[in-house]
C-alpha cells in the first residue's frame, strides 16, 4: 500500500532546501573578507602589470 505524504510539508521541505543552496552559494560567491579581497585584487594587479611588462613594441 503507498504511504500517505502531506504535500504541504513536502513542498516546504522543497523550500527549505532550495533555500540552503542558495545560502550555500552565496557564501561562495559573497562570503570574501575585504582583506581576502584586496589580497586578490593585489595579486590581479601584479600578475597584469607583469604581463604587461613583458609585451614587445612593435
């Protein structure tokens, strides 16, 4: 015989986990220090003006 389920709450239970991704995802998209930041920002810098650097004249 099937198991009874109450929609309800599985569409919150949905919800809820839908919800915790998009939690997860953020903290990886968003979830930076300003000093990590600026560390990365610093690295970019370097390694364009590096590049930059080594480009020949025509």
């Amino acid at each position: 015989m099937a198991e009874i389920v109450n929609l309800r709450t599985v569409r919150k239970r949905k919800a809820r986990e839908d919800d915790a991704a998009r939690a997860e995802q953020n903290r990886i998209l968003f979830g930076r220090t300003k000093a990590e930041k600026t560390q990365s920002r610093a690295e970019t810098e370097l390694a364009t003006r590096r590049l930059d650097s080594h480009k020949r004249e025509d």
